[in-house]
C-alpha cells in the first residue's frame, strides 16, 4: 500500500524558489503619446515618447491652447528628453524644459496611465505628471 504524500512542505519549498528567483519589478513603459500638464499660459503639448536606440526619447508632436485648439507653436518638433536610459522601475537620462530653456538631469516614472516626468538643477527639482492619449 503508498503512502500519500505530505505536499505541504514541497509548496513550501517551491513557494521560496519562486520568490528568490522572481525578478525585480520592471520600468513601467514610457513609450506611447502623453498630454503634458498645462504651462504658465494654460497651453499643454502632446510628447511622443519612442525608442532611440537602446533609451527613450520625447518630442513635442502638437501643442493646444488654453480652450483647446491646436496652435502652430515654436516648440512642436522639439526634442523634451532623450537618453533615458531603464535604471531600476525608472528611466534616468536628460530633458529640456522649453519655457526655462534648460537642459536638466531626467526622470521618467510610469504608473499606470500617468507618467511623472522631473527634472534637477543641482538640488532643486521640479516634476510634473503626465496622461497617457495612447
């Protein structure tokens, strides 16, 4: 006659193999069309982050008014951040912030359908959170 077995303590051991060996939580994908806060005039932009070599980079691909209505602005066409690189659950490179005319250390942060985007200037930083369009 077998004898049953006692599964309990191989789910135990297997439970602590799947925990050891799970990876570390992936970066959230940045790539897709993000709708920027509004700026000091209420305009917002729509950023289109894609793949640049082995980062990601951000161009402002259309700009709204205040009411909403597409505007022919200087800033469609610009570059807002490139060489974001996957560091941990964030991707770190560079962006440019077109009212200051600056170029910052970057942080892009994705949760979801919202996307922290900061930046640093020595020790002050600002962010702001984007929405995902697509």
């Amino acid at each position: 006659m077998t004898r049953p077995i006692d599964i309990k303590p191989h789910l135990a051991a297997m439970s602590v193999v799947f925990t050891l060996g799970a990876p570390t939580a992936l970066a959230a994908d940045p790539v897709g069309l993000w709708r920027t806060q509004p700026d000091q005039k209420g305009q917002v932009a729509n950023v289109k982050a894609t793949p640049c070599g082995s980062a990601i980079c951000g161009t402002i691909v259309k700009v709204y008014d205040r009411g909403g209505t597409p505007i022919a602005a200087p800033t469609v066409g610009q570059k807002v951040f490139w060489d974001m690189a996957r560091q941990g659950t964030d991707y770190v490179g560079r962006a440019f912030v077109p009212a200051h005319q600056r170029e910052y250390r970057g942080r892009l942060s994705v949760a979801g359908n919202r996307m922290t985007v900061s930046g640093c200037l020595g020790p002050v930083c600002q962010s702001q959170v984007w929405t995902r369009l697509q």
